[in-house]
C-alpha cells in the first residue's frame, strides 16, 4: 500500500546515494549509503496543486511522504553531496503537495513539489520559513535568529564567511570589505554584546591577521593597501550601529530594563536590550526581569 503524500512522520532519516541516485531505504549516513539498485516507481496520479499539463514529472517516495519532483531531489542531494560522507538527512515536515523541508548536514532546504526545480535554503532554526543571511556560512535569518545565537557562534561565523570573502578577493585583496551580510552578522553581535570580538574575527577573515599583513602578502603596496582597508573597517564597524539603531532595537524586542534610553556603544559590549553595562549586571542579578 502506497503512502499517501502528507502522511510522512517528521524526523524521517534520509539517505543520499550518489548524484544520479534516489534516496535509499535505510538508516545510515552518506559513509554507508550504496546506489540504490532500482529507481523508485514513477507516480501517475493527479497532482493537487497544478494542471496535468504543468505538473512535474514525479516518483513515489515513501521516506519523502509521497510523491517527489525528480530534478527537486538531484537538486537537493547536491547540497549534502558536497557536505561529505558523514552527513545524514532528515524530514521536518510535509504539506501535502505544496512543500517538503528537510535537514542535513547544519542546513535546511525546501523542496516546492509543484515544480520541477524549486529547492531553496531556509534558516537553520527548525519550523522557520525565512532564508538565512548567507548560505552556509551564515546560517540563520536576519530578522530573528542571527541575533540569538551566542557570542562564540557569531565570531566563527563572522571569521568563516570573512575568509571565504577573502579567498574571493584573492586578486584585489583590499577590495574584501565586509559589507552586506557582514553588517547583518555586527547588528546582532551588538544585540548579544559581542561587538569587540565579532569585530576583530570579521575583519580578520576578510583581510589576515593584522601582525600577519606583511607575510601574507609580498608585494609593499598590497600590503600597505590592506592595512588601510583594516583601519577603515574597524571605524566603519564601529560607527555602523549607530547608524542602524532603529533595526537593532527591533532585533532586541525593543527590551531595555530600566527605562533609560538607549544608547548603542558597541565598544562597551553590553547586550542592545540595556541602556548600560550596569543595566546589565542588575538584571543578570534579578533572572525574573532579563
């Protein structure tokens, strides 16, 4: 008996099986996953959600709760093909004929079952519908999540994505400035007060370790050239949440404890919620006001 679409249990384990292969039946993580023998049966019903004449070509899945957009699943399985041996899949949920969203390997995708090639990527938290700052790197939505993670996931991923930055702008490396999703990862280190650190690990992705300049790149006038991209960054990091204090009160929930008003000094690493770091100390003290 078929599994009928929009009956999958959530925290179903997927498999990957190779670039031409369909998930497999077992639980395992991609180490120990094999080509599965035979494709999984073609699906011939009627698609809810679109006419005959514009539905996908599809298969049955039972471990995707139902049928599956053939070129969707290749589109997906490329994503954790490059993640490594190790990474597992896992179901979160699926709605009938419109959507499936799976997890596997610190990402999560949706898969759009109406059409043949719709795989988008979403914020890491589970059950959030929003797209992440950065792929990969940055993992999480600008609007909410990014600015609740701790001050240690911030400076990993400021310093990860700066350096993927960096490695873009191997030819111009003075050009690796730190804009967009960059000033996406400072709005929430000043949230958390985590400015300092985030700070330094951003701009030292992006252009080296400062003491390191003149090793790292030979040539004078590069490295002359980079020291100053340093320095102007630092300021523009600096000056930036004062400019932006609006979004940041939003990314807080707008909470500061004693009813002062607010004033961003990111320097001062105290959390966006407090007006300063006394603020701060008296509510870490009274756990019932934080």
């Amino acid at each position: 008996m078929r599994k009928g679409p929009g009956t999958a249990e959530s925290g179903t384990l997927l498999v990957y099986s190779g670039p031409a292969c369909y998930f497999a039946p077992s639980s395992v993580s991609l180490a120990g996953a094999k080509c599965c023998e035979e494709a999984p049966s073609e699906w011939t019903g009627d698609h809810a959600e679109v006419d005959s004449e514009w539905a996908p070509r599809m298969f049955d899945s039972t471990l995707l709760g139902g049928p599956v957009p053939h070129n969707a699943v290749l589109l997906l399985t490329g994503g954790p093909a490059a993640m490594g041996l190790s990474a597992e899949m896992v179901m979160e949920s699926r709605h009938g004929f419109h959507t499936a969203v799976v997890a596997c390997g610190g990402r999560r995708f949706e898969l759009v079952l109406s059409q043949d090639n719709r795989v988008t990527e979403l914020c890491l938290v589970p059950g959030c519908e929003r797209h992440p700052v950065a792929e990969v790197f940055i993992p999480y939505c600008e609007q909410r999540h990014l600015a609740e993670r701790s001050e240690a996931e911030l400076a990993k991923m400021a310093w990860e994505w700066g350096n993927d930055r960096r490695q873009e702008f191997e030819s111009t490396p003075d050009a690796a400035h730190p804009w967009g999703q960059g000033n996406a990862l400072m709005a929430a280190a000043v949230v958390q007060g985590a400015f300092s650190k985030v700070a330094a690990d951003l701009v030292e992705g992006c252009f080296g370790a400062p003491d390191l300049i003149d090793r790292i790149y030979f040539n004078d006038a590069e490295a002359t050239a980079v020291r100053h991209a340093i320095d102007h960054e630092h300021l523009r990091c600096r000056k930036g949440p004062g400019s932006a204090a609006a979004p940041i009160r939003k990314l807080a929930d707008g909470l500061w404890i004693c009813g002062a008003a607010l004033h961003l000094v990111p320097e001062a690493n105290v959390p966006a919620r407090y007006c300063s770091a006394q603020c701060a100390s008296s509510a870490a003290n009274s756990p019932a006001i934080q």
